[in-house]
C-alpha cells in the first residue's frame, strides 16, 4: 500500500472567468501537482507556484483532446493517479484530502477500477454503469490500457465513451458519493429554463452544432454497448439520449412561449 500515492489534478481551460481562476487557489494551497490544459489564450498569472504546469493549445481542441493529453502527461510522469476536475466545479481542500486517504484506504480495490468518482450525493460507495468525469480520479495505468480518454470526442460523450471502454477492457466503474464539498452546477456558464418550476442541467439552449455531435456520440455508444454486450451502458445511452432530446426540445419550447 502506497503511503503516498503521486497525485496530479488536472483541468481543460477554456474562457475562463476570473471567478473561475481563484478555484485555482484552493487547488494550489492544498500542495497537489496541477496541470492546465488551456484550450484558449489566458493570462498566466503569478500564482507563486512550483506546482502548477500549463500546456497551451493554438485553438479549442475539445474536451477529449485535453483530456487525453491530461492523461499522458501523468504517465509519462509517473503519477499514480489523475483528478480530472471541469473549470466550473467548485470543491475544498477538504474534498482534495478525503480523495487522497480513499486512495491511501482502498488502494487494491481501486486498482481495479478505470475510474472511480467522488461526489457529495450522499448514497454511499458503489460500483456502476457511467460516471461524469469531473470529480473523478483516474489509476494512472489501468487508464494507459484502456487507450486514454478519445481525442476525436469534442465536448459531450467524453465521460460516456471512456467508462464503456473501461468496461470492455474488464475494469470496474465506481462512485464515492459521501465526499465533502463537491458542487458541479453552482458555477456553470448558461441560463436554466424553468419550466413549472423544475430545473435540470440539460435545460440549456445549447447550439446546433453540439445537438449534432452529441446525437451522432450517442447512437454511436448504443451500437458499441450493444455490440459487446455492455447492456447497462446501453441502457444508460438510451436514457441519456432521450433525456437530453426533450430537455433541448422543452427548453426551445420554453424560450419561445416566453418572448410571445
């Protein structure tokens, strides 16, 4: 077991606001390794860091791209484990020590997960079919064998497409929901249609361009679960799409009823 366990955190930059740049102090004063992937030209601000490593796209490679240079750079480092954490995902230092004693605790039954995510749902420990890949620790080399994040994915599906590689190649999914301090919706860019008072993530208006890419992602993951048998992921992608085709069709509805 290791005493220690190397950590690196991780985040795609992409636009970031100055509110978003300060969530970057708490990573640094918790005294963990980072590594920025900047997806759009930002100011590299003095943060009085040796920690902190930044690797500057020329234009917006996507989610997927950074990710999987995210995930090489820990290998060709030699990290044990990669925290991936989105821009707008608000955590403590709290949350960051309980990570790495659940690490420290559970060190073999982790090493046979792709990727276990911690969040503060309050459900407990558990095994599952998909987990979103904010808040989520990756074990460096099991992530290595199951070919790194995809590249080709621009923004929706990453997380999707990962876990069901994972799957394929005999690792487990899993989730840590008793974690302190996790909040992923709080910062996030974009009005919520409330529609008779209910709010949901995917009640955005999000452009066409992402609807089309995210479909084609979708059917996509159903062939390949289906081809390999993965029939919980196949339901989840099924639910997912149907999910998100109403949500984007309801909040179109709601956007127009309220400019009438």
């Amino acid at each position: 077991m290791s005493i220690n366990p190397k950590i690196i955190i991780g985040t795609v930059l992409f636009n970031p606001s100055e509110r978003t740049l300060s969530q970057l102090d708490i990573l640094i004063g918790a005294g963990f390794p980072i590594l920025l992937i900047c997806n759009s030209k930002i100011h590299k601000r003095e943060w009085g860091s040796k920690f902190v490593e930044f690797i500057q796209n020329e234009s917006n490679m996507g989610i997927g791209y950074g990710m999987a240079q995210l995930g090489m750079y820990a290998y060709e480092n030699h990290y044990d484990y990669f925290l991936f954490l989105d821009q707008d995902t608000c955590i403590s230092k709290k949350y960051l020590e309980y990570i790495r004693n659940s690490i420290i605790l559970n060190e073999e039954g982790y090493s046979r997960a792709g990727v276990i995510n911690f969040n503060s749902n309050k459900k407990g420990c558990y095994e599952t079919s998909v987990v979103i890949n904010s808040g989520s620790i990756f074990p460096v080399m099991n992530l290595k064998k199951i070919g790194f994040h995809s590249p080709s994915i621009f923004l929706d599906c990453v997380d999707l497409d990962y876990c069901l590689n994972a799957k394929i190649d005999g690792f487990s999914v899993l989730v840590d929901s008793v974690a302190p301090d996790f909040d992923h919706v709080k910062m996030q860019d974009g009005e919520l249609s409330n529609i008779f008072g209910f709010q949901h993530p995917m009640l955005k208006i999000y452009p066409l361009w992402r609807i089309r890419d995210t479909v084609y992602q979708t059917i996509r993951l159903l062939l390949k679960s289906g081809i390999y048998l993965k029939w919980d992921c196949f339901v989840y992608f099924f639910r997912f799409f149907l999910n998100y085709i109403v949500c984007q069709f309801l909040a179109r509805i709601n956007k127009s009823l309220r400019f009438k």
